[in-house]
C-alpha cells in the first residue's frame, strides 16, 4: 500500500480540528481575540489583551469571573434583561455555542485582582467602606461583602467579584438596578439592596470597592 | 415531634391556647405578628462608639467571637456557623433575636430546662446547641467578651422590658398545614442559590459565606431552630437575605417543614433512644424521631 495515501486523511484530521475551517465548534480564544466574523468585535479591544478590563475607559475586567456569570449577561444583554449600547448588539451577534465558548475562555484567565489577600483598606470608617463592610441594616441591607465574599472576591458561579472593578463600571450597574436597566439578577437580590441607596452611597461604595485591589 | 393535632387545631387562629404553647419559645409573644417588622424604637449605639480602654477591648473582642465564632472561639464550636448567622448584623437587628433586647431581660425562667437562667447560661444553651459545641464557662474571656458586647449593645436600655424587636416574630399558622414537597419547591427556588442544592451552605476560598441548614455542619436537634414554628418566624422575617417579609406566610412554614425534615447533629440530651429523646425534649414542632424517607430523623 502507498504510504502517502494514508496521510491525506491524517492531515484532514487534522485541519478538521481547527476553528477556521469548521465553524461547528466556535473557539472562545478566536472570538476573544478576533471576533466571530458575524458582527461580534474582538472583545479584547475593550476588555484588555488578557480580559483585565480598562479601568480609564470604564470596561470591567471578565478575567476569572464564573463561566456561569458571564453566560448569564451575554445572554441578558442579548434578551435586553440588561440594556447597554455597546454590549446589546454586540452580544446579540453571537450564538449559544458562542457565548458559552468565550465565556468559558475568558474565565479561564488569570486575574491578579482576584487572588492573594486584598490590598489593605485605606479608609474603613468611611461611607463606601461601612456599607461594603456592614450595609445598612436600617433600610434591609445587608453588606455587600455578606454575598460578595469577605474581600469582596466574590463566590461563585453566582456572586461576581465587585473590588477592583472600574468605579464608574460599578456606579453605573448600581444605578442600572435602580432604574431598571439591569433586572436580571437571581431573585432581584440587587435591585432590592439598591433600593434605598442615596446617589452619594452608590458613588462612595463604588469609590471604596474599585480601590480595594490593586492592579 | 410533629404533632398534626396541634397544627390542625390552630389552623387560621393564633394559637393561643393551651394546647399550643408550641411557642413555648424563650420569647413569649402576646400576639403574633404578620406584617413584617416595624423598626424597634430602641436603638444600640455605633460601633465607633467603642470606648478606647479595657473594657472596650472586651467590647470588640466579643464582636470578633459573636460574628466570626469558629475563628475567635475555636475550642467551644463544634459546627460551621457563626452567632451572627442567626442574629443578624452583628446582633443588632431587631427581629432577628438581637443582643441588646436579650441583655435587658435575663435572668429569667426557661421552659426548656425548667430554671430561672442567667445571661452567660443562655449564651452557654446556644454554644451547646445552635453551635453544637461545648458552652465556654463563665468566667472565660470569651464568655466575658460576648457579655461585654452585649452590655454595651443595650447601653441606656431600660432593664426588665420587653423591647420590640426582641426574639423573631411569631407568625400567624398557615392556612394549609405544612408540606415537605411544597417546602422543596420553594427552597429550591429562594435558598438554593446560597445554601446549596443540598443545605450544605457555600464556601469560598474555604471559608463559610452562606452557613449550612441541615446536615453535619449545621445546628443541632437541641437547637431553637430545629422546631418549625421558631425557623418560620426566622426566616419568614429574614430570609432570602436582603429580602426578609418577601415570603409568603406559608412559603415561610413550607420551607421551615422542609429545612428541618433533614438530618443533622443529634441532641447532647440524647438518651441513648430517640423514643425516650422524643418524648422527654420534643414535644413541640418539630421532626425529630419522625419517619422521612423511610428514615427515622434523629438516628445518626
């Protein structure tokens, strides 16, 4: 038998194995770094090179986060559950295999902020600090940190980490459950605990957990 | 024990007769309470009002010990919880058995051991049962260091009143008796999330940030939890957390039935025979010594 017969197959195998040939498995690495090619942008032109978010431009680190999580809000930015310009069309341009194939790619991926003990609170008998610490049992709220985890690291796959995200990322979620434009959180847990936040909590709590860790 | 007939002859009425002194409690409640919670007019004062001397170090140490109990008083825990588990926000918030309404009225007679109690002796019955460990004696720091805490919660309190706020509220009974299938369905909806498919609490980077309900790690039988009528009220006032009054008033005994129809740390009063357990210390709501799928709680 012809022994460069037998290759051929082999090198179609292959070839076979790879995304660029055969859309049927979508690579989340691919869509990260380059798109999906059916109007998804690289995420990593705003999410950072390795998902570490920009902090200057106000996009959230997705490094580390639950694949869990991070399918939820694709697919709620596709429902419109969570409304947002930029990420609404964007995350309706990817399909389920999609969304699952980058989200789990992008939890794979390191993140500095996320280990380690946090950095030391500067100011702990501030505003932002006591709510994130102790909340504001008065009103029915409980700390943050009570389901965000201790440092605010949060506990998966349902509890996202809130330190080190950019301050106007946060404010902007917090606000966003106040008015509506975000409602897909598991039993409305964050719309009840934005409730009887005032403007000047939600800037100070988001000043003191952007700044708890470092970057 | 459940006991159907109590459950039945209370249906839509607030079980005030004899019969149901199943809320014989530790906090006698002269009406029970549907509408979820009015803000106590007492209030204890700011934790930066600490005082910077010896005492206020005890004052803080018992913080540490009543919030993080496994961590500051290690040898006399013998489960996964914490105090402020159950009495939320450090101890301070009414309605979910707060320190500073317990402070103003101990010593007082206990229908669960049938003596006039002390304030350490019924922080001792909670280190026994609710975290099945072994009471700390009264002359330790870390006994001293939650008196302390304590003490300084009521400061300006009148002694010997029944504050508002005390205890968890009383709930008036259901309309329909309590039911195991039903509960599952709401825990699975409105606790799962924090406390495992399987009550078995989550951790993160190992350490616990939602507690355990039931199995090994949770409180045990001996606990004021463990009855029905107790858990309701809790969570009905407190749980989802964030989200305490949210429940319905049967959603609230659907689950409590439910939480509480599993096993867990059995009774330190055990007498070698949950028979005789049952019969001396469960005579109120609750399942210990029952059959649930086809075992009888109480055994391990």
């Amino acid at each position: 038998m012809n022994k460069n017969l037998t290759r051929i197959p082999l090198l179609l195998l292959a070839l076979s194995a790879s995304p660029w040939l055969f859309a049927a498995s979508p690579d989340g690495q691919t869509i990260a770094t380059q798109g999906n090619g059916k109007g998804a942008t690289a995420c990593i032109a705003c999410h950072g090179q390795q998902g570490q978010g920009n902090a200057d431009a106000g996009y959230p680190y997705l490094a580390g986060l639950s694949a869990d999580y991070l399918r939820n809000q694709l697919t709620a930015f596709s429902s419109g559950s969570r409304k947002n310009a930029v990420m609404q069309p964007i995350a309706g341009s990817l399909s389920k295999q999609d969304i699952a194939a980058v989200a789990e790619y992008f939890s794979g991926l390191p993140n500095d902020r996320l280990k380690g003990s946090a950095a030391t609170p500067s100011d702990v008998s501030g505003k932002g600090a006591v709510l994130a610490r102790n909340g504001k049992w008065a009103a029915g709220v409980p700390a943050c940190f009570r389901c965000h985890g201790a440092d605010g690291r949060g506990v998966a796959p349902h509890f996202p980490p809130v330190v080190g995200q950019p301050e106007a990322y946060i404010r902007n979620q917090l606000v966003a459950w106040q008015t509506g434009a975000r409602s897909n959180d598991p039993l409305g847990l964050m719309q009840s605990v934005v409730k009887s936040l005032s403007r000047d909590e939600i800037d100070a709590v988001a000043r003191y957990l952007a700044a708890q860790s470092e970057k | 024990m459940w006991n159907r007939f109590l459950t039945m002859s209370c249906l839509g009425t607030l079980c005030l007769s004899p019969g149901a002194t199943l809320l014989a409690a530790d906090v006698p409640h002269a009406t029970a309470v549907t509408a979820p919670i009015s803000v106590a007019p007492y209030q204890p004062p700011a934790d930066d009002s600490m005082p910077d001397d010896e005492f206020g170090k005890l004052v803080r140490l018992g913080k540490r010990i009543f919030t993080d109990t496994g961590k500051y008083a290690g040898k006399y825990v013998g489960n996964d919880l914490s105090c402020a588990n159950c009495h939320l926000d450090a101890g301070r918030l009414a309605n979910s058995a707060p320190l500073w309404a317990a402070w103003v009225k101990y010593p007082a007679w206990r229908g669960k051991n049938k003596m006039v109690n002390t304030m350490e002796q019924r922080i001792q019955g909670c280190f026994r049962y609710s975290m099945n460990g072994t009471p700390p004696p009264a002359d330790s720091d870390e006994l001293k260091a939650i008196m302390s805490y304590s003490f300084w919660l009521a400061s300006g309190a009148p002694t010997n009143t029944d504050l508002p706020g005390r205890g968890y509220p009383a709930l008036d009974k259901p309309a329909e008796p309590p039911d195991f299938e039903r509960g599952r369905k709401v825990y699975t909806r409105n606790c799962a999330l924090c406390h495992g498919a399987d009550g078995q609490g989550t951790k993160a980077e190992g350490k616990i940030v939602f507690p355990p309900l039931w199995g090994n790690d949770s409180f045990n039988w001996g606990a004021g939890m463990h009855r029905i009528n107790t858990a309701a009220s809790f969570i009905r006032a407190n749980m989802p957390l964030g989200k305490g009054g949210s429940l319905s008033l049967q959603d609230a005994w659907d689950v409590a039935y439910f939480m509480n129809s599993h096993e867990r740390p059995q009774d330190p009063r055990f007498a070698g025979d949950v028979k005789a357990t049952d019969k001396a210390f469960h005579q109120h709501q609750c399942r210990y010594g029952d059959k649930v799928g086809g075992k009888i709680l109480g055994m391990k």
